[in-house]
C-alpha cells in the first residue's frame, strides 16, 4: 500500500489501515534493554499467575476492550508498554494500579536503559563516594554519566497551546530544514516539509503537531547515517506515521521518526484509528536523530519558524492556518 492509495480521494476523510507485519511492538528495531525487559515481563506474569491469581483475576474483570493481537498474556497496565498499538484493550483511570507511574517526569519508555546503565552507575558512585580522601574523588565520572543518562529519558511538563488553527513542533531540536514539495501522495498535493534535528541534549520524546487522527503507520528498517546529514531522511531507519486533522477541514499530514548515527531506537505507540490530543506525547527516539513534519501548502498557512530556531515539542508553535480563525 502506497502514499498515494491511502491519501486516496481527498475529499472523503481518509479511511485507517491496520498496522503492517513488521510492526508487532511500539519499538520495532528491537534491542537488548528491549529484549531484557520483555525477559522481566515473562517472568513477572508467571509469578502473578501461579502467586496472585486473586490480582490476575481482579485486573481481568477490570479490564476493557480486546486483547486480541497482544504477543502474551495482558494482566496489567504494564503489559500495554511495548504491545497496545497492536491490540485494543486498556484499564480506566481509577482501575489502573499503575497510573501513578505518569507522573514521573521520565520517559516510560527509558526503564531498561536507566534500570540497566543507571544501576551499576548508582552503585560506583556511592561506593566511590564512601572511600577514603582522596579516592571518594572517583565518584565523579559514574555520577556525570548517571546524570546525564537520567537528563536524557526526561520528560518535562509543557504547556500547550489552545488556539485553533496552531501547529506545534513534533519535536524539540533545532529547525534544520524547511522545504516546499510540489506534492506529496499522502497530504495529496504541495505540501512543506519541516525537518528538526535533535541533539543528544535534547528531549527525546515526540507529541502530536495538533488533534488528529491515526491512519496510517509504515517502519521502514535502514542505515544509520547522522541526522545532520540531508540524505539520512532517505536512507534511514524510520516511522512514517500518516495522520487527518480531527477537525474541519480534516487535513492530511505526516510525521517521520528518523534515526541517527547514534539513536537506533524508534518507538512509537499510535494505534490505527485511535484520536489524540495536540501536544499528546506518542513516542520518542533514543539518543540523538531527526523528526519530520510535513503539512499541506495550502491557502492560510504561515510557517513560523526559521532555519536554525530552537523549538520544543508540544510548546512551539511551528505553523499556522490562519483561516480557521474567521471559521470559528
């Protein structure tokens, strides 16, 4: 299926296709903290099954929606990490044991790494710390590399915008490409593209440019070139997420998750169909890469931003269609 055959008839709102086969996880490139975790989950599964059956039993009577496509048993929320863009089940608010776990200001996605690097980092440093002088000095370099593991999975609050016809960044990054496309298959017609680079000191995750709608999803397996680079938006590992304005006049666009030289990881929880809000935090690349927007040139719109202007995900306003503002 191409670009062109899902954008089909533009004047219709765009009909959502199912995930291809080769996205069976929000993280489809894999990895080994990935495949630790989901070693952890196992093993955490058997033993609320055969320990707590009365729990497994409870959070099943709990549970909405179907779990059908999950790749194993779905007892709690935690078991929806790396499987619910792939089947359609989900706890309420006040039914969910671990809903407290969003307010901590770190990717969810990031347990393993911090976990897995983090831990033995935590433990030289405090063994280093509780030496003698001068040797508690060797605390330092694991305390550093803590800290800036910990700084890069980190999630800040943001405050998005409200007014109508504003378009967020997808991303935080520096804006390093803004391209007019004479068309493109999926927005069907002209459309701009808005490439943003992120640094490894940049926040990582990415958030939905505006309310839309989920209509498609493509991993494209790649090389691993840097992002500075124009060619890694061709050659790159990437994730073209298809997405239509949730309101009139339903506009079609799309963002990319392109890996880098150093971030290999994509993730990416969007279900087919599902609706999400402006600034909705959807998924994130693991440690440096480039984040595309591509949006309809059409009549009213008004990028924003320049080349080389820093923006952040959810908070800078990238582009406007002034026209909604007389509709409304």
């Amino acid at each position: 299926m191409n670009d062109s055959q899902i954008g089909q008839n533009m004047s219709t709102r765009a009909e959502p296709r199912p995930l291809p086969e080769n996205i069976r996880s929000v993280q489809p490139g894999g990895g080994t903290c990935y495949r630790i975790e989901l070693a952890w989950g196992r093993w955490r599964r058997w033993w609320l099954t055969h320990f707590r059956p009365g729990y497994v039993k409870r959070m099943a009577e709990l549970r909405q929606g179907d779990c059908h496509g999950a790749p194993h048993e779905v007892i709690d929320s935690r078991d929806l990490k790396y499987c619910r863009n792939v089947c359609g089940c989900s706890w309420a608010e006040a039914d969910d044991r671990f809903r407290w776990r969003r307010l901590i200001p770190l990717a969810p996605w990031g347990t393993a790494e911090l976990l897995l690097m983090g831990g033995p980092l935590l433990v030289l440093t405090i063994l280093a710390a509780l030496s003698p002088w001068p040797w508690w000095y060797l605390a330092l370099p694991p305390a550093v590399m803590l800290g800036f593991i910990v700084y890069f999975f980190r999630n800040p609050p943001r405050r998005v915008p409200q007014e109508p016809g504003l378009w967020v960044s997808p991303a935080d990054g520096t804006i390093a490409e803004i391209t007019q496309l004479a068309h493109d298959d999926f927005v069907g017609g002209p459309a701009v593209r808005i490439g943003i680079f992120l640094s490894i000191f940049n926040v990582h995750l990415n958030r939905s440019p505006v309310a839309a709608r989920v209509i498609a999803l493509r991993y494209l397996p790649g090389e691993f070139l840097n992002a500075l680079r124009s060619e890694s938006a061709l050659r790159n590992e990437n994730m073209w997420i298809a997405l239509e304005e949730d309101l009139p006049p339903h506009r079609r666009f799309v963002v990319r998750q392109i890996s880098g030289a150093i971030a290999r990881r994509i993730v990416c929880d969007l279900r087919p169909s599902e609706v999400i809000p402006r600034g909705h935090v959807f998924g994130m690349i693991k440690l440096g890469s480039r984040t595309e927007l591509i949006l309809p040139a059409e009549g009213g719109l008004e990028v924003k931003v320049r080349i080389g202007q820093k923006v952040k995900a959810g908070a800078t306003v990238v582009a406007e269609y002034k026209e909604l503002e007389v509709r409304s």
